[in-house]
C-alpha cells in the first residue's frame, strides 16, 4: 500500500477515535459515543482505496470479508458488555471480546462458505434438471 494511502487510513481512522471519544463527553446522552464509535469510517475508505487501487472485483472481496467482520463486531459488542457487567474488569472484557470477535468473524465467514456451496449446488441441480 502507498504511503500516502496509509497515512489517509491512519489520519482518518485515528480521527474517529478521538472524535467519538470527545462526542461522548461533549454529547449528554451516553450511548452516543458509543453510537459514533461504531462509525465505519475505516471500513468505507478501504473500500474505496481497494476500489481505485485494485477494482471492483478487489474491492467486493474486501466488502465481503467486513461482513464477516462487522458482524463479529456485534458478537465482540454483546460480550464485551456481559463480560464488564459481571466482572467490572474492562481489560480482561476487551480481551475477552477481541478474541470474541475473531473467533465469531471465523465462524460467520465458514457458515457462508457452506451455505452459499449448498445453494450452489442446489441451483446447479435445479438447473440441470430443467436441460435435460
């Protein structure tokens, strides 16, 4: 990746950080940090540096591969918050939620691979089916 590229990445996910840590100080209603700092600034602007710089085919890899992420993102989420609820212990919730959201974004991305094989198959079969 070029340097100027990654500096952007740097630049503008650092920017969001730091933004949502000061909307929520600055904001009255608390949740809204946390609202904002789910903002997918980082993910958007992958997006399109792998679109300008590898193309659409790069860039639908990338998309496809957040999903997995973003929605091991609201596993992490979820035990993240019942790990500081029980044990008020946020270094050993954000631990457990980190590797939470790994092992979620594994499992999502395998679940997809299975299912969409299956219904390629059953397409497939469907199809060949109606040549004969």
């Amino acid at each position: 990746m070029k340097a100027k590229l990654l500096l952007l990445k740097f630049l503008i996910g650092g920017s969001t950080v730091a933004l949502s840590y000061i909307i929520s100080n600055v904001i009255p209603w608390e949740d809204f940090g946390g609202i904002f700092a789910t903002f997918p600034a980082v993910f958007l602007l992958s997006l399109v540096i792998a679109g300008i710089e590898y193309g659409d085919d790069f860039a639908t890899n990338v998309c496809r591969g957040a999903v997995f992420g973003m929605s091991g993102g609201l596993i992490s989420i979820i035990v993240t918050w019942l790990m500081l609820s029980s044990t008020s212990n946020y270094a050993l919730s954000i631990i457990i939620g980190f590797i939470a959201w790994f092992i979620s974004a594994l499992i999502i991305s395998k679940l997809v691979t299975i299912i969409h094989s299956v219904i390629s198959r059953q397409s497939f079969t469907h199809f060949s089916i109606h040549i004969k």
